[in-house]
C-alpha cells in the first residue's frame, strides 16, 4: 500500500479520529489540528484533514491569532481546500474571538494591566490599522464606560483633550486608561505615544482626573507604561 494512500477520519483507529477522540477523552485532549480537522471532515486523496490542518497551521506559525486574520482566498490557495471549508475555519475563528469579547466584557473591575489587555485584545488586538481608546474609570476602578478616540493613526495633533476630559466629566470618571493598538506588533511606544501620554496626563492633572496607565495591544502581546516604569 503506498505510503501516501488516504485513510478517510472514519477509518482511522479509535485513537486517531478527531471526533472519536473527543468524544472519548475530551475536547481538550485534541491538538489544534485536530480540532480544525472536524471542522474541515475530509482531507484531499493524498493528505489527511489532520495533516493538511497541521499544514495550514505551520503557515502561520502555528499561531490561532494569525490563523483568525486570514482570508477565504489565503485558505483556498492550500490544495484541499475548498470555499465551504475555508467558510468553516473563518466563522469558528470568529465565534472564538467574540467569545473571548464577550468574557472580557465581564471583567468589570481594572486591578492589573493584564486584564485590560484581556478587554481590549478582542476590540483592536487584530485590527489592520490603528485604534485609539478610552477607558473611564469610577473611584473603585470600575468600568463607567469603553470609547474610541482616534481610528487610521496616532500622533499628538489628532488627540482632542477637550473630548477626552469632557467625557470623564459627564460621566463622573475619576480615572482614565489609554489604550491603543500596534498592528505591526511591535510593543515599543513610539514618540508620539510618550507625547500623548504627557500631553493627556497634565491635562488629567488639572481636573483631579488621573491617567491610569496606557497599554498598548498587539494580537498576543501588549505593553503597560505603568509595568514599565514611564508613565510620565
């Protein structure tokens, strides 16, 4: 039998098929692959649905964030598949991203720079362009409410203080966080970012309304001032 003959899922021994194996052990004892393997069903006639997920996968590093941003062109260019199959893996990436959306939203309270990574990372984590926003804060670090500032770009001349600190007035905010995102997925402030900083903390500073950190978020990663020590 030729080494590159085809096993279709059901053929495969209890321990190989990715249904079987869920329904045994668990979704958690299945590989990425394997999870993307039923949601495909069916390789091609020389390459399992594991093997052609674990190709798919090394194409992005075997990293589900960049999974997630492709398209349906970039996942029909793997022979396999097919525009159903590649509709499969986009929605599946989707619902996980608006579940993930959905359990930041019940983080309530701010206490560490991780958990506004964890509620803003599904708003601006896999955006193609910048994001600019806004976190109001109550006396017990509460949520008051989530803004955007800017879109398409970031540097002191576009940031409207009078908006910003408007804003924290109307809503009784004694607290604001910045936060923006770095599609490059660089996590360095640049320039700008310290100019803004300074700029939104003096003007903070005059309203008894504090600047309590400015993060910055890429799909996987981010960058507090605070946990860095210049929050100016």
């Amino acid at each position: 039998m030729s080494e590159n003959t085809f096993f279709p899922i059901r053929s495969w021994s209890e321990d190989d098929k990715p249904r079987e194996k869920l329904l045994l052990k668990g979704k958690a004892a299945l590989s990425d692959a394997e999870l993307i393997a039923i949601l495909i069903g069916s390789g091609s006639r020389n390459e399992s649905a594991v093997d052609l997920s674990k190709r798919i996968l090394n194409s992005v590093d075997n990293n589900l964030n960049a999974l997630g941003k492709m398209t349906v062109t970039a996942l029909l260019a793997f022979k396999g598949i097919g525009e159903a199959k590649a509709i499969s893996i986009i929605a599946a990436m989707e619902l996980g991203r608006r579940r993930r959306a959905e359990e930041a939203a019940e983080l309530q309270k701010i206490t560490s720079s991780q958990a506004i990574f964890e509620i803003m990372q599904p708003i601006v984590g896999e955006l193609p362009h910048e994001e600019f926003w806004i976190i109001y804060l109550n006396n017990a670090n509460k949520i008051l409410s989530k803004s955007q500032l800017s879109k398409g770009g970031i540097t002191g001349t576009i940031v409207d203080v009078r908006l910003v600190f408007k804003v924290a007035l109307e809503q009784g905010a004694v607290g604001i966080i910045l936060c923006h995102n770095h599609p490059s997925g660089t996590l360095q402030p640049s320039e700008s970012d310290k100019q803004i900083t300074r700029k939104l903390k003096l003007a903070g500073e005059n309203l008894d309304i504090k600047i309590i950190d400015h993060v910055i978020v890429t799909d996987s990663s981010y960058f507090s001032f605070v946990d860095a020590g210049i929050l100016f």
